[in-house]
C-alpha cells in the first residue's frame, strides 16, 4: 500500500469527523480547551482503535460489518440530528447537543468511526503496515476532529441564530450521504 493511498484513506475517513465537529463547535461556542482537545482526542482514538479491531477480526467479520455499517451510522446520526431539530422548537431551547452529555460523543463517535472498523479488513494483506495505518488514520481524524470544532466555533460566534437547527441539520445530511453512498454506489 503506497503512502498517498493511506493518506487519502486517512482523509476519507476524517470527513465525518470535520463535520461533526464543525457541528460541534456550533451548539459549544464556549468551550474549553481541555474538554475541545479531549473530543478531538475520543474522535482520533476512536479511528485508530476501530480499524485495528476490524484488522484483527479479517475477512470473517467483512461479511458481517459491510450489510449494516452503513445503516447503523444513518440511524445514529438520524436519531441525533432529529433530537436537534425537536429540541431547537422548544421556548426554553435547551442546548441538546452539548458535549458535556457523554451519551452524545459515544453515539457521535461511532456514527463516524464505523467505517473504520470495516476499513480495518482492507489492511489483512498488508500486516506489516498496520501500526503506522491506524496512527496515520487516528492523527488525520484527531487534528481534522480539532480543526472542525474551530471551525463550528468561529462562525458559530459570528452568526447568531439557532445553531441547533443547523447542527441538527448537518448530521442527518451526513447520515444520508452515507446511506446513499452505499446504497447507490457501492
């Protein structure tokens, strides 16, 4: 496997991420440095755990994560978007998408980790490359997730309105496309 194919793997897989993250930064304008790296950090462990565990299980497992990866990643960020959307109606307009509530980072970093655990099936042949691959895809996913919540942080400052919509807006988008994806062209 050639360096640039790993590294456009690694970005692939960091899209997710850089998303959710930009949503993210959105709904928590305020946050502090130590809780924004410790997502980016949970984000970037979770690429790199997830494709070692899909190495380590091979080609048995292949079978298994390709029928309903996609579906599972859908779900999760349909049922997390919508919860967005009904939460932003309500007049006291409690953010629902805080990062302070640990159920919402573990459902958001499977939605976007789950590819990775099927990609991890892709590195079997290539054994001798699998410690650099999972470093190369966790460290992509760790600064793409930090970028992504600057990013959301930035503009989520500078334009004021209900960022819960668009937050909730962006995940199901993301969910769609993954199910499109590999529905119609896989």
């Amino acid at each position: 496997m050639k360096i640039i194919t790993l590294l456009l793997l690694a970005l692939g897989l960091s899209m997710d991420c850089f998303a959710v993250a930009i949503g993210i930064g959105f709904s928590n304008k305020n946050i502090k440095l130590k809780k924004y790296l410790s997502v980016a950090l949970i984000f970037g462990a979770a690429h790199f755990i997830m494709p070692l565990i899909g190495w380590l299980i091979g080609d048995s497992f292949k079978i298994y994560i390709e029928s309903f990866d996609y579906w599972v990643a859908f779900g999760l960020l349909l049922l997390i978007g919508v919860k967005m959307l009904i939460e932003s109606t309500k007049k006291n307009n409690v953010k629902c998408f805080t990062i302070d509530k640990t159920t919402v980072i573990f459902l958001l970093t499977i939605a976007t980790s789950i590819d990775a655990l099927a990609t991890g099936i892709v590195f079997v042949p290539y054994s001798t490359l699998i410690w650099i691959s999972i470093s190369i895809i966790g460290g992509t996913s760790f600064i793409f997730s930090f970028i992504g919540m600057g990013v959301g942080i930035h503009f989520g400052k500078r334009f004021h309105f209900n960022v819960e919509i668009l937050g909730g807006i962006i995940l199901i988008g993301i969910g769609l496309k993954t199910l499109i994806e590999h529905l119609y062209f896989s």
